[in-house]
C-alpha cells in the first residue's frame, strides 16, 4: 500500500485476508505452460451456448421488459417452479414455495451462516472442507468443529452428544470438494438419525450431485429429513457458471429469513439469467445436455486415475481417491511432505495443484494435494501427472 495515502480504517472482517502465498503460488501457476490441477472450473465445452442464444433471445424477444426489470427477492416463478420439478424428478419432492433463487449456491453459504450463526457458535464441517464455504462462514466468526471421518470420509457413528449445541452441520453429500468423496446411503441414513437424535439442522451441499460417471449417487439427504435440511443447488455445474444461479431449497419460513438477508446484499438475482436458465430447464435442454457435460467429466477422471496409477511411486505411502464423479481428486502423501513447500518445485516442474492444507478449516494437515482435472486435454494430463510423480519422488 502507498504510505503517502490515507490508510481505509476497516472492520475485522474487512482486514481478514486469506493466504497470501497460497494466492501467490496460485497466480504464479496460471501460465500457459504450467498444466494447472489447481483451478477447479467447469468444462466450457459442456456449456450449451447455442441453446443459451436461443433462450436469451427468446427472453429478450417475449418478455424484455420484464426480464430487464427489478424483481422479487425470492426469484422468478417459472424458475422456482422448474427448479422444484427438477428436484423432485431426482427423487427429492419439492414445491415452489421450497425454492428460493440465489446468486450461486456461494451466496447460499452466506446467507446460512447469517442467519443461523453469532460470533462464537459452533458449527460442524468436514475437514478437509470446501474453501469458499469456510471463508464464508467465517464472516459470521464461528467455532469451527470437526465431522468426524474416515478413509470413506463423514462418519457420522463419530458424532458425539457434545456437538448438539452446534448450529448445523454442513455437508457435501456427492463428490465432495475437494476429497471427491461421496457419502454412502447407509451413511447417509445414520447421519439423519444422529441429526433427529440430536436436533442438528444440516446443510447439504450438493453441485456435483449429477456429475456421476457411471452410477447416480444415494437419495439426497434432504430427501431423508425434510424436515432439518437446508438443501444447496446450483446451475454453474450442470449448466454455466457464468449465469451465477444457484439455490437454497427447504422449509419456507426458514426461507423467508434468507430471503430478507438476500434482500440487503444484491434484492434479487439477476431476472435475466433466471429466465433464460428457465426456459432451458423447462425447454429439456439441461436434461438433454447433461450426458455430454458427464462424459467429459467421466472420461477426464477415468484418463487421470490411470495416469496417477501408472506414475505415482508405488509403495511409498501415497494414496489418492477413486473418485466416481465430479472434478477433484485428493491425495494423501506420507507426512513428511509438505505440499505447500513442494509448490515452487512443481511450479518448477510445470506442474500446480492446491496444497490440501487450504481446505481443511485449521490449516493443519499439510501432506495433501487437491487436483482438478476436467479443463485439462488428456496429453497434458499425462505429462503434468508425470512430472508431479517426479517431484513427490524427490522427496520420498
Ligand atoms: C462445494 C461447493 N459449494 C458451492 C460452490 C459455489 O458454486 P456456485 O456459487 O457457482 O454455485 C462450489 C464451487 O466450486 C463448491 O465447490
């Protein structure tokens, strides 16, 4: 900053900055010639522009006026509706009253902590956890605990008496970010009798949900307990992120109080986008898209796994998850290595990943690897896992 201006005198919040070297690190790996694992976007080629021209204009053309008008905070009601109808054809029933349109499933996470959490409460999440939902908690300042876990990841025999005061419990139920990990049914179910037994509230976080390779994850758990889930979905994954649409499904009064904190950030999100994204889940075009944006996913992650098994050093304590949908893998190595430090040699090696230990909510564990793949072509896959073996090898 330039010491001759004036200095902004800004709250806790405000000066709350997150790593700036991992940000560094980050940065430096968006070269073209680095084959980037790190940056987890979605697959432009499964975005269905054309389609989307069309729906615009149709938009434009039959009702501009009001498609470029404010609106309602809770969202436009053909997209409610359409988005109750897609919920409830994936076997979780859903009315239009229990959608409320947000600004991507990230403003989502927001507006939950707002509502549900005061500085200091608890909360439970994975750990490691999605990034963006940990920095968004953070602004209400709780206590973060841990869902207890194992190999297969959330356990919820794990949860014990002393985490009831929490004031949820947030979770991502298919293929998580950044493990890749899917909780079972039986798993599942269990986790909905601790929650019952213990009056937890859930929010299940589901945007990869339909981006399975072979087989359709469990019944969702909102399916299972209606009654304390706040569901979280999203367009940005099966659709575009750019239309910045994502949704909060659940009990209406609770929806409401979201909505009237949706209301002081952005009143509403955008009529445009909600429209169009309307006329494409109404028009079957989502439903009809959706095979091509899975094969892209499922053939990326299948040519990844092969690849990380033919290179990565056998028998020296590395694992990683076989991950059946979705867009990351996570690897463990032996914990002696810190993947942070090996970033500048990677980086090196033209190779980059996020290092685990920005995911997990304490920072602590540091011999992990988060690595996306489904923007990357197969021969770079090949050469960037290489020369990833090649540096972990170094230091084994
Ligand atoms: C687990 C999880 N939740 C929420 C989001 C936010 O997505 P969006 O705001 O685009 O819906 C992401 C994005 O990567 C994510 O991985």
């Amino acid at each position: 900053m330039n010491e001759t201006l004036p200095r902004p005198r800004l709250s806790t919040i405000g000066s709350m900055r997150t790593d700036a070297l991992l940000k560094k690190l980050l940065s430096l790996s968006a070269h073209e010639d680095i084959t980037s694992f790190a940056v987890g976007l979605p697959n432009p080629d499964g975005f269905p522009i054309e389609e989307t021209a069309e729906a615009a204009q149709y938009v434009l053309k039959t009702m501009g006026r009001r498609a470029l008008q404010y609106s309602a905070t809770e969202g436009e009601p053909e997209l409610r509706e359409a988005i109750a109808a897609y919920e409830t054809s994936r076997g979780t029933p859903t009315r239009p009253e229990e959608v409320l349109i947000v600004t991507g499933s990230q403003q989502a996470l927001d507006l939950t902590a707002r509502a549900f959490v005061d500085p200091g409460d608890k909360i439970l999440v994975e750990n490691p956890t999605y990034l963006g939902a940990v920095s968004a908690f953070s602004l209400s300042r709780p206590r973060f605990e841990f869902l207890p876990a194992d190999a297969e990841g959330l356990d919820p025999e794990g949860i014990t008496e002393d985490m009831k005061d929490a004031k949820f419990a947030y979770v991502m139920p298919a293929f998580s970010n950044p493990t890749g990990l899917t909780i079972s049914l039986e798993r599942r179910k269990r986790l909905v009798e601790r929650a019952r037994e213990l009056d937890l509230w859930i929010i299940e976080d589901d945007p990869y949900g339909e981006l399975w390779y072979e087989k359709r994850p469990p019944q969702t758990i909102r399916s299972l307990a209606p009654e304390r889930t706040l569901r979280l979905g999203t367009l940005s994954k099966i659709l575009s992120p750019g239309m910045r649409l994502g949704y909060v499904t659940g009990d209406p009064e609770l929806l409401d109080v979201l909505a009237e904190l949706k209301l002081s950030a952005d009143m509403h999100s955008p009529v445009l986008t909600q429209l169009i994204a309307a006329r494409l889940l109404t028009t079957g075009v989502i439903e009809k898209n959706l095979p091509a944006v899975r094969k892209i996913y499922r053939d990326r992650g299948t040519f990844m796994l092969a690849c990380l098994e033919k290179y990565m050093p056998r028998d020296a304590g590395i694992s990683w998850t076989r991950v059946e949908g979705g867009m990351f893998i996570w690897v463990t190595l032996p914990e002696h290595i810190d993947a942070m430090k090996l970033m500048p040699e990677a980086i090196a090696a033209k190779v980059s990943y996020v290092p685990g230990a920005a995911c997990f909510a304490l920072g602590d564990k540091k011999n992990h690897m988060r690595l996306s793949f489904v923007t990357v072509p197969e021969e770079r896959i090949d050469a960037g896992v290489r020369a990833l073996a090649g540096v972990i090898a170094r230091h084994l």
